[in-house]
C-alpha cells in the first residue's frame, strides 16, 4: 500500500474512531439567571455527569426578556425550563411542548404581602393592588384570582394587577399591599431589605390548592418523534437528576458551583447557599417522573378561569413518562 493510501486510511479511521466517540450536543434554556434554582442541571456538568453520559451539555441562563418557549421555538435549545401554565398556555397556541420529566415536585411561589396593609387573608385582596410577574409567570395568579370572583380591572370588588418587574421594590415602596414572591429568593430579599417576618404575611400557592407545576423540563413533539433525540432525552434526565440529588445532599457544594458559572457575578454565596436549601424542599422526593395527579390538578386550576382560562380545552399529549420510565430504569 502506497504512503498516500496509507495516511488516506489512517485519516478515515481517526475520523471514524472520533465519530463514535463524540459526545452528543445538548443546549438546555433555563427559565432565570444562574442561581442555585437551576443548580441540579449545574452539578450534573460539574461533577460530569453529562460526560458520563456522553453528553456535551450547553448551557444557556435567561432573564427578564427571555421565553423559554420562544427560545426552543426559534431553535435555540433543544430542552427548556419552563412553568406548565407557560407551556400549556403555549402548546395551546400551537407550540407542540411536552413535558418530559418534573424534578420540581412542590411549588415555590407565593404572594408576600406587608401586614401594615390590613390584609390578613385572601378576602383581604379586594381593593388592593397586587404586584405580579408576566412572561408566563401570571397564570397561576390570573386562574387564583378568577376562581376567588376577584376582577383584575381594579375597583373595591377586585385588585388592581401591578406588572411587577423581576424585584421586590413595589412592596418596600408601598406601591403594591402583596408581591409576587419565591420562597427561595425574592422572600428573603424582602427580609434582606430589612422588613421582619412579622411584618409579612404570605400565600402559599401550594397551601391555596391553586399550585401549578414549576421547572419542568420540555421538549418539542417534532424532536421526540426521532429516536436518537429522544436517546439523547433519556441520558440527558437521568444525569440531571442525579446531578439533583447530588446538590440536595450537599447543598454548600451545589451552591459554590452554582456560584462558578454566574459570569454576572452579581449572585452571593450566602443568598445561594440559603436558595438552595430552599429548592432542595421543592425536589424533595422527586424522582423526575411527573405526577399524573400533579399534572391533573395544574390543568384543572388553569382551566377554573372563568371567562378567560389560561386553557380553553383539556391539553392532549402534553406530557409522557416515556423518558423517565428508561432513564430511571
């Protein structure tokens, strides 16, 4: 064999033998900036998990102004982080999401509101102006409103929705009785602020019985259809959620490399040890697979909207356990 065919040979091989061993690429949306909310999907690339599975994971913060769904509908991700009351109100829509597995199992959000207000309750809200967050975070908050008979347009007999911007300023100003709050990060910034928790009372979601599902991870019917994608599916969920309940069992760990990937630099590690001992309460107990029950209730909740639901019809092929059932395996 000439010294041509032999180096010929040799570059197909090389090129072959690295064709199979190439990690398959994976771009994940987050739903917010890094923090310790999405740390399971941070220690999963740290501890090289991902790489276990032969996956190169990318992954890519958001913000005020990014729409997981507009993301994976523009290409820009392969899975997203999203609400369900988002993803449903979007498939409703005509995007074709579909929830893969749900590693947060309890809701997080809440209405924190100044007791200095008068309100002690929920029947307080009428009359109160009440600050929400938009981009599909106002859902859950719209479908509470409309099964208590409370208007949105304001008056005596309703609120008054302020579109809060993503802080807690319109609470410590007094421009809103109640904010939108997480019980991992916004809470505590009101405390930071220098309120007590006696000065608050807050409305947990969950202990409302209007808690919607939070964090779920989704992709589009089109990709699962293929099955290499849906493959790359099965590996990517189960390195996730082991990167998970690694973080929930050392949440200080989870927090410093949380804290290694913001390139804002604006997190701190008291605020993100303190998140993640928070968010570890919301993945408590899930093994990723969506609660059917869960899922049931979000849509019944979503569906209570009166005149103007978040979902008009009961969503079909919304979800499917086809992922977890062979990465939990």
């Amino acid at each position: 064999m000439n010294t041509f065919l032999k180096t010929a040979l040799a570059s197909v091989v090389a090129m072959s033998a690295s064709m199979a061993n190439a990690a398959d690429d994976v771009t994940l949306q987050l739903k917010w900036v890094t923090q310790a909310q999405f740390a399971g999907y941070y220690v999963a690339q740290e501890k090289g998990f991902y790489g276990d599975e032969d996956l190169n994971v990318t992954i890519k913060p958001g913000g005020p102004d990014v729409a997981p769904a507009q993301v994976i509908a523009g290409g820009g991700a392969d899975v997203v982080l999203d609400w369900m009351p988002s993803a449903l109100a979007s498939r409703e829509k005509g995007l074709n999401l579909v929830n893969i597995a749900q590693p947060f199992a309890t809701s997080g959000m809440m209405l924190t509101c100044r007791k200095d207000t008068g309100i002690t309750g929920p029947e307080d809200f009428a009359g109160k102006t009440l600050g929400v967050w938009f981009f599909g975070n106002e859902y859950p908050f719209l479908s509470w409103m409309s099964q208590m008979g409370l208007s949105t347009d304001g008056g005596d007999d309703g609120v008054t929705v302020l579109k809060q911007g993503f802080n807690v300023d319109p609470l410590l100003q007094g421009q809103a009785a109640c904010i939108s709050t997480m019980t991992y990060n916004e809470y505590w910034q009101v405390i930071d602020a220098g309120l007590t928790e006696d000065d608050l009372v807050t409305f947990k979601y969950e202990d409302m019985g209007v808690a919607t599902l939070e964090d779920g991870i989704y992709v589009l019917q089109e990709n699962l259809d293929d099955p290499a994608f849906s493959d790359k599916m099965v590996r990517f969920v189960r390195a996730s959620m082991k990167g998970w309940k690694y973080a929930e069992a050392n949440p200080d760990e989870a927090a410093d490399i949380v804290l290694e990937n913001d390139a804002s630099g604006a997190q701190t590690e008291k605020h993100q040890q303190r998140m993640m001992r928070e968010i570890a309460k919301l993945t408590a107990g899930s093994t990723g697979e969506l609660s059917v029950e869960d899922y049931e209730r979000t849509v019944e909740t979503l569906m209570k909207g009166g005149s103007d639901p978040v979902i008009t019809a009961t969503p079909e092929g919304a979800w499917t356990h086809a992922i977890t059932d062979l990465a939990l395996k």
